[in-house]
C-alpha cells in the first residue's frame, strides 16, 4: 500500500505539527479533510503524528470506520502504555486522562474486534512487553496487542525515494572505497606512498 504524493502532501500540511504552524493554540485540523483519507494514509499519519499536537486526530483515527487494527496497534504502543497502568477511572489524574481514555478505547475495540480490517503491519519489538503489568484488570491486553499485527508497511514515494537514493548512495560509497584501498594495495605494492 502506498500513500500517493497527493495525500502525503494533504497529511502533512493538515495534520503533521500543525500546532507548530499555527498562533492559534485553539486550532484544530479540519475533520472534513481527515475524512478523505483511507486506511492507508490514517497508518502513514499515526506513523508520522507528532504527539505534542494532542490527541484529538489520534482519536479520529482510533473512531475511524477505516482503522486497520495495525494501525491502532501502533498509536497503543506509542503512547507508552505503561505510562498509565498505575491508573484506573477512578485514580487517573486530569493531565493522563485524555492518552488513559484513548489507550482504554484502543483495548476495547480490540477485544470486541471492532477493528475489521487487519491489513498493516506493527510489531512492538522495540517496546519492551514483558515488562508491562499493571494491578488492574482493566490493563489486562488482548494477544494481538501484545504481540502486535503481522501484515504489510505502507510506504509513501518520498520514502521509496530515499530508500532509493540511500541505496544508490551506499553502492557509490563502497565502490569509492574498493578504489581506495586497491590504490593503496598498488601503490604499496610499487614501493610509492
């Protein structure tokens, strides 16, 4: 699945630290612009979601229609759940409720498999699982989300580019490199330094 340059540059003017754009500390993205992204380009915005915006498009995308379980498996575990298992309805403080609702509903929908589509790949290799635990049953994770959702990683062009251009930059470089040392292999060889 690739996010076309169109929709990046969409997802990244509307979405991607619009906060930082903007003087206005009450404004928030356009819900009918978000509304013409598919499930696709909801995983390359999660992906690419800058967190100190808040969480209110993080949200549109969990209550998404088009939320790939993926993707929903990747806002979890960049939340940083463990975070908040200290935390239940009743002991959660004003400043961790918004990511503690958020990380609940995420919970839910999975355990009622809310999620129909199952298409994107996250795996939480690089959150440390085993050491998640929590004294409340509200925290207790369905399989899925610990062991994350094997599937395919949407891909935008300009990441295919760089990937390209970092390839072909790596060949030059050890090519560069091959020459070097056979000129010094040659020039040891001669006697000449």
């Amino acid at each position: 699945m690739i996010v076309t340059p169109s929709k990046e540059k969409l997802i990244i003017e509307n979405f991607i630290e619009y906060s930082f754009d903007n003087d206005n500390y009450e404004f928030t993205p356009d819900f009918e612009i978000f509304k013409k992204l598919n499930s696709t380009d909801q995983y390359f915005l999660a992906e690419n979601y800058n967190w100190d915006d808040g969480i209110e498009v993080l949200n549109w995308i969990i209550n998404s229609p088009k939320c790939d379980k993926g993707t929903a498996t990747l806002i979890f575990w960049r939340a940083e759940p463990r975070d908040y298992t200290e935390f239940n309805a009743e002991n959660v403080g004003e400043s961790e409720k918004e990511v503690f609702d958020l990380l609940q509903n995420i919970i839910s929908k999975i355990k009622s498999r809310v999620f129909k589509k199952s298409r994107f790949e996250f795996i939480p290799s690089e959150y440390d699982v085993a050491q998640y635990k929590s004294n409340f049953d509200i925290w207790n994770l369905p399989n899925e989300l610990k062991t994350g959702n094997k599937g395919i990683l949407p891909i935008s062009l300009s990441k295919i580019k760089s990937i390209i251009w970092n390839y072909q930059r790596n060949r030059r470089l050890k090519k560069r490199e091959n020459r070097k040392t056979k000129r010094k292999k040659t020039s040891h060889n001669t006697g000449y330094n």
